[in-house]
C-alpha cells in the first residue's frame, strides 16, 4: 500500500507541476502595434478613341463634315498634395487621300475643334475649363502649334474629366473625292 500511496501522491504532484507550467501568462491591458503604408503617386494620363469616322456619309467639296471624335478622358492620379493642375492639347496632321496632291489634301488648319462641356465628371476639386465650350468657340487645329482644349486649375488630390471633341472638316471647293485620314493627338500635361 505504501508503493501505491507514493505512486498516487508522485502522480498528483507532477499534474499539479505540468498544470503550473502551461497555465497562461496575465495579459496586460492594452498594448500597440507600430504599423505603416504607402501611398504611391499615380499618372497624369489621356486617353483618346482609336479611331474615328467623321461625318459618317461624308460631305462634298466645299462644304463643311462635322462630327464627333468620341470621349476623350484625363485622369489624374497623381495624388499630389499641392497644386493638381494640367492642361489638354491637341495636335493634327493635314488628312490626305490617294497620293496627297494640293487637292487630295485638307489642312490641319482648314479643320475647326471644339471641345464642348464635360460628358463626364468633372470630379475632384479645382476648377475644369472646356477650351471650346461651344461650336461658336471653335478653333482651328494645327500641325505644329498644339490647341488648348481642356484645362484644370488648383485643387489638390485625383481629378478626372471626359469630353466628346466636335470636328467641323472645311473641305476645299476644289478637293478631290476619296477617303481622307490623318491623325489628331491629344496630350497632357501637369502645371
């Protein structure tokens, strides 16, 4: 009996010394964590359609073919703390047919551009301005001189706008038929 007294106290004790070891430890009662992230500037970026078709049956000589070129948007996330501001320009080339002779070519500038309002947004603070708000604002376009079309002025933080440009083709009494094409660039560029 005595063995199995020893045995019974010797068992005892040991659950009573492992219990002691994995009781948890008190908690305190609050603590912190040092955490941190990063806002990583974003793009000034416009994005224009691929392709257009202006007028849709087209026009005879000497008269004007107007249409639109489809949205043309600015983003801007450049998440900038100070001033946001950017300008929009557009460039164009002469739009020529068959072998681009004097009368198989209509000149970047006999081609009228007007922005028009904003289809989209604005959104973001600051002040959007159409650089054409109307077809009786209608600019010339340019192959070498790039046309304000758009701007943005103060704010700070993402902006964006969309616009759908207007093109009023004057086309020479004394051009050719064909299909013309050339290329009309939008850019942009921050303050």
């Amino acid at each position: 009996m005595r063995i199995a007294r020893t045995l019974i106290i010797g068992a005892a004790a040991a659950a009573v010394a492992v219990g002691l070891a994995a009781a948890p430890a008190a908690a305190a009662p609050s603590d912190t964590t040092a955490a941190e992230f990063v806002v990583q500037a974003g793009t000034l970026d416009i994005d224009a359609p691929t392709a257009a078709t202006i007028g849709g049956a087209g026009g005879a000589p000497g008269t004007t073919i107007t249409g639109q070129l489809g949205d043309v948007a600015v983003s801007d996330t450049r998440a900038t703390g100070a001033d946001a501001s950017w300008t929009a320009s557009v460039i164009s080339t002469d739009f020529t047919t068959g072998t681009a002779t004097a009368t198989e070519t209509v000149l970047a500038t006999q081609i009228d551009y007007w922005s028009g309002t904003a289809t989209v947004g604005p959104a973001g603070t600051g002040t959007f301005t159409p650089g054409q708000a109307n077809a009786g604002a209608a600019a010339a376009l340019d192959n070498t001189t790039a046309l304000t079309v758009f701007t943005h002025t103060g704010g700070t933080g993402v902006n964006s706008v969309s616009w759908n440009p207007t093109l009023d083709v004057n086309v020479p009494a004394a051009n050719q038929s064909g299909t013309y094409a050339g290329t009309v660039t939008h850019s942009v560029a921050g303050a």
